[in-house]
C-alpha cells in the first residue's frame, strides 16, 4: 500500500526532505520506521531515538503501535513547542 | 438552553487584530467576561535575530479546534478563538493570541489557561530559533507537558 509520510522541524532536516510516498507492507507505525530506518543512514540517524519524537495518524497524534491499514497519512516530528 | 459557544481558529503567517478579535467576543448580549492572552517573541538580551514557526496545515487547525470544543465542553463559554502565526517573526512580534467570552470571569480565564497548557503541548507547532551562532530548534519544556496533569486530576 501506499502511506504519505510527512516530517517536520529537525527530522525533516536530517532527513532532508518534508513528505514522501512510502510503498510499504508494514502493519504498524513501529514496522514503517523500521523501514525507514533500513533504508538509508540518514532515516536510521534521524529515528534513532524514538522517545524524542512524536507521530501522527491521519493528522491525530497517536503511539506507534498504531495499525497503518486504510490510512493516508503518517507524520514524524519532535515534541511541539507552539503558544 | 444557551447558545452553543462560537470557536474560532486562524492560523495565518499575518499578524492580528487583538482589538477586533475582543469585539468579535464581544458581540454576544450573554457575555460578561472576555479574557485574552498574547504571546509574543522575546528578545532574549538581543542576541535574537528572528524565529521560524513550522506547522503541519491541516492537523493544526484540527487540534487547535479540539482543544477549543474540549475548552466548551468543560467551561460555559460564550465564545473561544485561537489565532497562531508561523513564518518568520523577529523578536516584538505577536506569536499568537487565545481569547476566551463566557458570563462571568472564572470560566474565561480557566478555559484561556486550559487552552494555552494544551495548545504549548499538543498544537503541532516547532519554533526555531536563530543567534548569531547559529540557528536551533527549540526543545519542548518538560513542565510544559507536565502543566497538562492539573486539568486531569
């Protein structure tokens, strides 16, 4: 299936690009940034501490245990700091 | 039965009107109190050039909804509006404003620091702060997500 896969603030940084069309056969949020993580060094650096990020499924927060079957969208990023 | 409180959500990189969004509270014959908290971009001793808010569009305009609809279950409000800018801002500048209207004050100031305790930790908001040594992103406050316990105890 197909997941767009946004990031924001420093991962989108070090990942070095904000969204991205991610081919996946994952069930879970966990197993997508394993994925990630596989793929290429800079993915494996930027998820390489997962307390320090935030996720978001079909823009609502949730854990990473989440399933990913029938969603659209999942987002990375660091803790907000909006106000 | 009361009417149903009127929310209002803006994220724009433009700056706002404080005086218009109040009037705007204000226009409801039932409202007593309207309590407003602006937030602005400090200038930490001069050493800050500017500050860049990212945000995701879309999910912030849904979670800042939530946290105001929450805001109205909870308190007998009037009406609640969040206004936040991203974009680039210098020190000075208006970051964001939350106002909130009901009959009488403690409802309104309770419901504007339930809105800014949640909107600081669940608002998809990432300021980054640029010196003159460089630029960083600013790292979340743990007391800020600890400020979100006292509204469920």
């Amino acid at each position: 299936m197909k997941v767009q896969v946004l990031y924001f603030a420093w991962l989108r940084e070090r990942i070095g690009r904000g969204r991205e069309i991610v081919e996946t056969e994952a069930a879970t949020v966990a197993e997508l940034v394993a994925e990630l993580r596989a793929r290429e060094e800079r993915y494996d650096l930027a998820f390489s501490d997962m307390t320090a990020i935030r996720c978001a499924v079909d823009q609502a927060l949730a854990p990473v245990e989440t399933p990913l079957e029938g969603v659209r969208e999942v987002a990375f990023f660091p803790p907000m700091t909006g106000g | 039965m009361a009417e149903p409180a009127s929310i209002r959500v803006v994220v724009t990189e433009a700056d706002f009107d404080l005086g218009a969004e109040t009037a705007h509270l204000e226009a409801g014959g039932d409202t007593g109190a309207v309590v407003t908290f602006t937030g602005r971009v400090r200038d930490t001793g001069g050493a800050l050039r500017r500050m860049v808010i990212e945000h995701y569009p879309g999910m912030t305009e849904r979670a800042l909804t939530e946290i105001a609809e929450e805001a109205c279950r909870r308190w007998q409000l009037t009406g609640a509006t969040i206004h936040h800018r991203h974009g680039t801002l210098v020190p000075g500048d208006r970051i964001m404003m939350v106002a909130t209207a009901s009959r009488h004050r403690e409802a309104a100031f309770a419901a504007a620091s339930f809105l800014m305790d949640y909107l600081k930790s669940r608002a998809p908001f990432w300021k980054k702060e640029e010196t003159e040594d460089g630029a960083e992103w600013v790292a979340a406050r743990e007391a800020d997500e600890a400020a979100l316990d006292r509204w469920n105890a």
